[in-house]
C-alpha cells in the first residue's frame, strides 16, 4: 500500500469538502492541489468528481430529518410533492447541457484564463449580488418556490459547467438575485447538490471505469471519508454562518484567487491542465 498516495487522497479530499459548498469553485483548488501535489492525470480526473459523493453524503447527514420527512409524505402530503418536484425540476438543465457539452467544456474551458476570468467576474457578481437591498426578497424558505423558480434555479446552475464558476456560488447568488432569502437560496443549493453530484460522480466512475482496478479502492475510499469528513464540518459552519453574515468576504476571495491562477499559469509554476 503506497502510503504516500493515501496522504495525497486524503488531502485532495479535504481540498474537495471544504469547497464543494462553498461559492469559491472547488475545480480550481482541486487543480492547484493536484498539481502541487503531482496528483495528476486520467485516474485523478476520476478521483477529482467520484469524492464528491463524499462531500454529498455530508449534505445528506446534515439535512437528513427534512429528506427523512419529505420522502415518507410523498404519498399523501401536497407540500413534499412540490418540493420534490422543485428539486427533480431544477437537477433536468444540468443532465441535459452535461450530457450535450460537457466533453466540449473539458476539452476547451480548462484553461488558466477562463478558470481565473470566472473566479474574479463572480467574486465581482457576489459583491454586487450583496449591495443590493433586501426589500426584492420574495422567498423566505424553500417550501416556497414554484417550479418557475427550481427551473431558473437548475439554468443558474449550468453556469457551474464552466471551469470556476462554482456550482455552489451559482446557485446561491443566483437564487438571491432571483428574489430568494440567502438561508432559502443556501438550503435549496444543498438539496440540489444531492442529485447533481451523486449523478456527475456516478457517471464519472461507470464511463472511466477502464481506468480504475481494484488496487485505486484504498485510494478513493481514503479521498471519500477525507471528503465527507471536511464537508460535513464545512456545512455546518456556512449554515451557521449565513444567519449572521454575507457572502462578501468570499468574493474577495476569488478575486484574490483569480489572480494566483494567472500567476501560477504564467511563470508555469502550476500546469493548468485538468
């Protein structure tokens, strides 16, 4: 068993649990971490979207009382058959343009300046997203979306399909530009996630399978556990944190973070190839 590869997993999970939710992108950081760790290549691009079943397992913990209440109402109660349907509504954009572009998009989006483009124009749209005033806020909790707004929510979504634009930051600033209190965009960006990334990681594994051998199990077990843990821990918090606080330290993030990447790029510190 290589040891040192399981530390680099157990790294590269972390890396995954923490961004994942947050509106910061984890595509860039795992490429950072990857090549700073020389974890790279066609079975680390696998590694990369299987550990976020990991990070989703975490969301499913969390919220498990609501998901737990919502499946055993489906038969009878009005309220958890919208609020499925918002869900399935909202997770249909990203399958479809996935499926279309997605090849496309890894094969020519991957590069050091659509990467940090996109980390610095949302670091920008967070900025702008928060000085608006609340007095537009519709949507208090999600039980009160229609399905007009899980669907502009699942097209805000899409956006995360560009390298940097974070699946989580789209969907959260999205949903409070679209009239959602930050605490309904947050939650309903979490349910979302659960059958986005379990269907992105499941995917993943069945179409590269030809890359893997029993020998990567240790390997992705260490990066799932690693991921799950961090995630869990990072939810948590944000949860915590959205009652009291904006998104505003986060832009300024990406922002910063932009800039590392052209850096990185740049001077060739960092390959950004992924």
């Amino acid at each position: 068993m290589d040891v040192v590869l399981l530390v680099k997993a157990a790294i590269m999970g972390i890396v995954e649990g923490l961004t994942e939710f947050l509106p910061i992108s984890s595509t860039g950081h795992l490429i950072l971490a990857g090549a700073l760790l020389g974890f790279e290549g066609e079975k680390a691009k696998v590694f990369d979207i299987a550990i976020q079943t990991g990070a989703i397992l975490a969301v499913i913990l969390v919220y498990w009382q609501k998901i737990r209440s919502t499946i055993a109402a489906l038969p009878t109660e009005r309220q958890a058959q919208r609020f499925a349907l918002n869900v399935l509504v909202a997770f249909i954009p990203a399958v479809v343009l996935g499926l279309l572009f997605g090849k496309a998009i890894q094969e020519n989006l991957f590069t050091p300046a659509v990467v940090a483009t996109t980390f610095i124009l949302g670091g920008f749209i967070i900025l702008w997203a928060e000085r608006r005033t609340q007095s537009h806020v519709r949507i208090q909790e999600v039980e009160e979306m229609r399905w007009t707004d899980a669907l502009k929510l699942g097209l805000v979504q899409c956006l995360a399909l560009v390298p940097g634009t974070s699946r989580s930051g789209a969907t959260i600033i999205g949903g409070m530009l679209l009239g959602l209190s930050r605490k309904a965009a947050t939650d309903f960006s979490f349910y979302l996630a659960i059958p986005t990334l379990i269907g992105a990681g499941a995917y993943s594994l069945v179409k590269e399978r030809g890359h893997l051998g029993a020998g990567d199990l240790p390997m992705f077990a260490v990066g799932l556990l690693f991921s799950f843990l961090s995630a869990w821990l990072c939810v948590r918090w944000l949860l915590r944190y959205i009652s009291t606080h904006s998104f505003t330290p986060f832009a300024w993030y990406r922002i910063a973070f932009g800039i590392i990447v052209l850096a990185t790029s740049w001077t060739g510190w960092v390959q950004w190839q992924h």
